[in-house]
C-alpha cells in the first residue's frame, strides 16, 4: 500500500487506502496452465489495470496483505475503500442511483450480500471462476448462484478466566453452560441486538440438540449482557466474570499473558462468512472476476489460516500452522440468515427480557 488518506462519512472513520506499488511476482506454488478462456480474462483484466474494492473489515492487515499478493500477481492497483457497513452501503447505494458506477467489488458477510442485493439491487453474480471448484461442500452450498464468493469464517467460541476455572470444571460444550454452578457468572455479548450474541443465539437456536429449550436454561443462569466485546475479554482476564459468550477466537492473540483460555465447544463455533460479491455495472469486470477468483486461492486462503480464521477452500487442513489448526479447522454450528432476522431477535427479547 502507497498512501492512506482518511476523510470522515456520517461520522465514520473512512480510508481511502491506494495501493500503488508492486513488487516482484509471488513465489508462491505453481499453478496449473489456465485455459484459453481464462487466460483471456487475465488477459484482459491486465489492460484494464485496476480495481476499487470496498469493504467493512477496517484495518485487517490479512486483508491488506491479499491485495498486495494480488497486485503481486498480476500487475493490477487495487484501491480500497474502507468504512462502517452501514456508510459502504448506503455509498454504493447512491453511486448505483446516480449511475456513477465505481467499485468493482464488495468485500462483506454472506448475509449481507443477500440482503443488499435483495433490497439495493447493488450486487449481481459473478460469471463462473476456476477457484468455485475447490471450495468446501458447507461453503459450495453458501454462493447464492455466484452472487457471493466466500473467502473465509470468523469463528467464536467461549472464553474463560483460567485462574478462576480449574481444569476440571472448564466447560467442554455450549450445553456445559446451562449448569447451575455458572449461574451469575457468564458475560454474554447481547443476544437481542444485532451483533455476535445474536448470532451465537440464532446457530445454537438452529443446531441439533440445543435450540429454543438451551436458550430457556441458559436464561435460568442470568447471564449478564454486554454491546462492548472488545472489553468483554478484559472484563474476564480481571476477573469480573469467569466465562464470556461469543468470543471471537482468535481475538485470543489480543489477550496474551492474561489469565484466559479459548474454548472450541463440541457442538461447533458459530460463524460469520466473508467473502466477495460483483457491484453492478462494474467498471472492471475482468479484474473483478480475477480478484474474486483470487480470494479462494490457496495463496490467499493461507494467509487468513495462520491467523486462525477458518478458510474455505478444500484440501489445506495439513498446510496450516499447528498453533491455529483447531480454529481455521474447527467444526462449524451455524450462521444467520438474514430473512429471519427480526423473528429471531423478537425470540431473543423473549426468552431474556
């Protein structure tokens, strides 16, 4: 990345990053000969030279370093356009209204994606890349006919105050929760608002064995509710609570030398699946279509494996680092959906008032 220039929108903060320089061709694996159609879409993705991507995952070095592996590659400037979920969209949304038509591409959750194309119209399939093929058959089944290509899953788990949890007694399962001895001692991200409680609320809702009934027993242990999960694992390491619920696993980095442990429970990690979805009209299509193909590439798709995030692509379990194997590996509980959204939330309210 060249430069960064931050501008204030609706009162977020917005980065305009340009990522100008590039470097010598990557290093990384051979890749097989591509076929003449798909050499052609390299091809002409290389004379339009470059991409205007936007996306809501502020700051993410992972992030960064794919695009710079991307201009690596191939040659073409990625501009990047960072902000607030709710700026991006509503950016695009006029961009698309006045016919002035930017980005290429939307780096957002799956769910969204559905949800805008849906109501905005601002999103459309992409035509079909070589990368679709390797993806995983959980995520294979997640592309809402090549509207969303997936790249990668924030996995949570629960954390706990290691110091104040003896081995013993360290839960083992989201159902270990509902045992009265927890009582009065869990920190929940709020599960009645839109954010990570809810969706840990709507996968356990939604997972076999657990459901509307857990949630009834987890609400006799009066789990205290909190919108900041970026102080929630602090709040545990201080001892303030022994557990807290949903708890991004590998924020765990954030937290090293403090009395906490991360827990993958057995039932599986809820979820959020990112990924790239095509903007209409687009002014780069060929590059565009490059860069989502790119995104499920074994290169790319490492690079989120070692910092923990679950990755989407098939056949890399034995390339990822040891240290983050259980996270970028771990089994999966299950996701929102959009469409059910308020139902769910009015479900939430219900069983904690």
């Amino acid at each position: 990345m060249k430069s960064t220039r931050k501008t204030n929108s609706r009162g977020a903060q917005i980065i305009l990053a340009m990522a100008l320089s590039l470097a010598a061709p990557s290093a990384f694996a051979q890749e097989a000969a591509p076929s003449a159609a798909w050499a052609k879409v390299i091809a002409d993705a290389k004379n339009e030279k470059e991409l205007v991507v936007y996306t809501a995952l502020v700051g993410d070095p992972t992030l960064k370093a794919i695009v710079q592996g991307f201009q690596n590659k191939y040659g073409i400037t990625v501009n990047m356009l960072e902000g607030r979920g709710s700026d991006i969209r509503e950016r695009a949304r006029v961009e698309q209204g006045a016919g002035r038509f930017i980005a290429d591409i939307t780096y957002t959750s799956e769910g969204q994606a559905r949800l805008i194309a849906r109501e905005d119209k601002s999103y459309v399939p992409h035509e079909a890349v070589p990368n679709i093929t390797t993806l995983k058959p959980d995520f294979a089944k997640m592309t809402s006919g090549n509207l969303f290509a997936p790249s990668m899953t924030i996995p949570y788990g629960i954390l706990i105050n290691s110091s104040m949890v003896k081995p013993e007694d360290e839960p083992k399962s989201w159902a270990d929760l509902t045992n009265p001895k927890w009582k009065g001692k869990i920190l929940s991200d709020d599960v009645r608002a839109v954010g990570g409680g809810y969706l840990m609320f709507f996968a356990q809702l939604n997972a076999p064995g657990l459901g509307e009934k857990y949630h009834q027993e987890m609400a006799k242990n009066d789990p205290s509710f909190t919108r900041d999960m970026r102080e929630a694992g602090r709040r545990v390491a201080r001892g303030e609570y022994s557990v807290y619920v949903p708890f991004i696993l590998t924020d765990i980095a954030n937290l090293k030398g403090l009395p906490v442990k991360p827990i993958i429970p057995a039932e599986g990690v809820p979820f959020v699946l990112y990924g790239n979805t095509l903007m209409r009209n687009a002014p780069h299509p060929n590059a565009a279509r490059l860069y989502i193909d790119y995104g499920m590439s074994e290169e790319a798709q490492l690079l989120w494996a070692k910092t923990g995030m679950g990755i989407v692509r098939d056949g890399l379990a034995d390339k990822i680092p040891p240290e983050v194997r259980p996270f970028a590996n771990a089994k999966l509980l299950g996701t929102t959906d959009p469409d059910r959204q308020n139902e769910g939330i009015a479900l939430a309210k219900k069983i904690y008032p």
